[in-house]
C-alpha cells in the first residue's frame, strides 16, 4: 500500500516551502551564484573559517595528484584514526572514516577493514572526481576524526552525529540532529538513511525524528528515544552557525556542526543548497520563520546579536507571525517536496 500523498494545498496551510519556493525564491535570491566556490570547496571553507577563528576539525593532508598518493602510507602512521574525503562531494558520497587499525589494515567506522591499496584505490577514484559536483577532477582532503560528545551515544550508531542549522540572512531559523544509523553505514547523511531530530532553537533540546521521509521517535538501532535530549553549549552552536554567515555571505546557508567530546563545537562543512527535511524533522515548516526574517528592515551586524534575535523570535510565547520551534504543527507524515538528497545539487 502506498503513502498518502498530501494535496499542496495542505502542506502549504503547513508552512512547508518545496524546492520551487527555495530555489527561486530563497537560493537564487540570496545566493550569488559567484559565492557558490566559498562551501563547494571544503578545504577553501576550512582556511577561510582557519584564517576568521572559526574552529574545524584540523586537515592533516590534502591530496591533489595521483604521486602522492604513495608518501601517504608513511605519512598516515602518524595517525590512527582520520576521515578521508573528498573536496568538492556532495551528499556524503566518498567519505571513508577510519576509526582505528588492525594490523597493517586501517579500520572503519562500521567495523570492516580496509588495506592502503583499497585507501589508494578510493582516493585516487577521489581525484579522478567520481564524487565532486559536475564529475570534475577533485583533491582529496584527509583530517582529524571527531570524537564525538557522549551525551549523544544512546541514539546514535558508530558514526558521528552532526547538527545542521539553516541561517537565513545571518539569522538562524531551524536546527536538527542528524543520527548516524546502520542503514547509512555511520554516516549523519539524511538520504543515505540516518535519522533527523529536530531541535527545539530557544532551548537546544531535541523534539522528534524523521527518517527517509517517515516520522519516528526511536533510533532504529539503539532503540532508544531521540526526544529530550539536551545539546551540550547550544548557544555556542548557534554562535558558529551565525558566524559562518560572515564568512560566506550566502543568505540561505546550511551549516553542519559536529560536538567534539574535547574540542567542543567544530564547523564541519557549509552548504549553499540546504535542503527541506529539516521540516519534517521539526514538525513545522520553513515559511513563517523565513517570512519573518524576511521581512525586517535590517539585520544586526553581529553574530552575538543575530543569535539573540533568533531567541527572541522563536521563543515559546513568541509572536504567532513566527511559531516557537517548540509549538508541533500537525505536519503530515508523508514526504516534503525535495531533492531527494540532504544537500541537492
């Protein structure tokens, strides 16, 4: 038996925004296009949040022709785990963590072993850019592996959780925790299957899930429920999000955070086509905050005063124009116009 399909109509009452409305109306208006380099390269978004103070995970090595592939046997002994991926991928695609060795072999977050040659193999099929945007030739990055904070490891599978924030005109509007599971190998990548938690923005703490589309309320793995959990330094979460505003200028920006168990908050990547899941995961849709930031004449120029106008408009009790993210709006369980992918192309 299929899924119920809602009329437009319907999710429209809901304040969901489809990938029409976001890509005309919010990508295309407030994403120069000539921006786009600034995210798509992750090592040109890692020195550039290096050189503002921004903190991301150290970048080991960066692999740009074939010849080095080889010095990196000797190289990667000095380190025994490490995530290796590629510079311009999309969705997830190409990501190897490798989470300790065994022997000569490296092993990876599901468990399998993985020898230098297979490493070889897969950077090399990274720089030949089986994985980038566009199918161009590619460089490969290889950087520190977060270890991640343990209030998490109840509803999380071997991989690292990370949280995704959408920032609207510097602003942030939504967050959700994305849950690495078996189904997407330990991988927080919506449409490779983990699951999406949203967060409440005034409070930090997480409300209910989504996974490939469906609502759900336990991991599916751990069994555990995704609700109630408090993320350690939210405001300092959000803080990252909004200066990372600064550093890319895009007006619709997603922007993934990962909590280090030492290190704290680390800007992992950002995104200049976020995509809409982030809805579901929410139980509200995006429009009446978008409408409501849209709608000022100004917006404050720091980021401390950014963080603190998106407490104030998503508090609980806040104005009906935009609903507290903690107010459920009877979303329906059935899938958000999307491109089918976490980050669409």
């Amino acid at each position: 038996m299929g899924r119920m399909v809602w009329p437009w109509t319907r999710l429209r009452e809901a304040g969901i925004i489809g990938m029409n409305e976001r890509n005309g109306l919010y990508i295309a208006g407030f994403n120069p296009r000539r921006l786009y380099p600034l995210v798509d390269d992750k090592l040109r978004t890692k020195q550039l949040a290096v050189d503002a103070g921004i903190a991301v995970p150290a970048l080991y090595h960066e692999v740009s022709i074939e010849h080095e592939i080889i010095a990196l046997e000797q190289t990667l002994q000095a380190h025994q785990s490490f995530v290796v991926k590629p510079s311009k991928g999309a969705g997830g695609d190409g990501i190897v963590v490798i989470t300790g060795r065994q022997g000569k072999d490296f092993l990876r977050a599901s468990g399998a072993r993985m020898s230098f040659d297979d490493l070889a193999h897969h950077i090399s099929n990274i720089l030949s850019g089986m994985f980038s945007l566009g199918g161009l030739p590619d460089r490969a990055m290889i950087e520190y592996c977060v270890q991640f904070d343990p209030v998490f490891a109840p509803i999380s599978y071997q991989g690292v959780p990370d949280i995704r924030t959408l920032v609207f005109r510097g602003v942030p509007v939504a967050a959700m925790l994305r849950l690495p599971t078996r189904a997407s190998d330990g991988k927080a990548n919506l449409h490779q299957g983990a699951v999406g938690v949203g967060i409440d923005l005034a409070s930090g703490r997480t409300l209910h899930g989504v996974m490939h589309n469906a609502p759900v309320t336990h991991h599916p793995d751990t069994l555990h429920s995704v609700g109630d959990f408090s993320v350690p330094g939210w405001e300092q979460v959000l803080l990252l999000a909004a200066q990372c505003y600064d550093l890319a200028r895009l007006g619709y920006l997603g922007v993934d955070i990962v909590l280090d168990r030492d290190k704290g908050p680390l800007v992992l990547e950002l995104n200049a086509r976020p995509g809409l899941a982030i809805q579901l995961a929410n139980g509200r849709g995006l429009r009446p905050a978008l409408q409501a930031i849209s709608a000022l004449d100004s917006i404050p120029s720091s980021a401390e005063e950014r963080v603190a106008l998106a407490l104030s408009l998503f508090a609980p009790g806040a104005d009906e124009g935009c609903p507290a993210t903690s107010q459920d709006t009877d979303l329906p369980a059935a899938p958000v116009p999307d491109s089918g992918k976490d980050e669409a192309p």
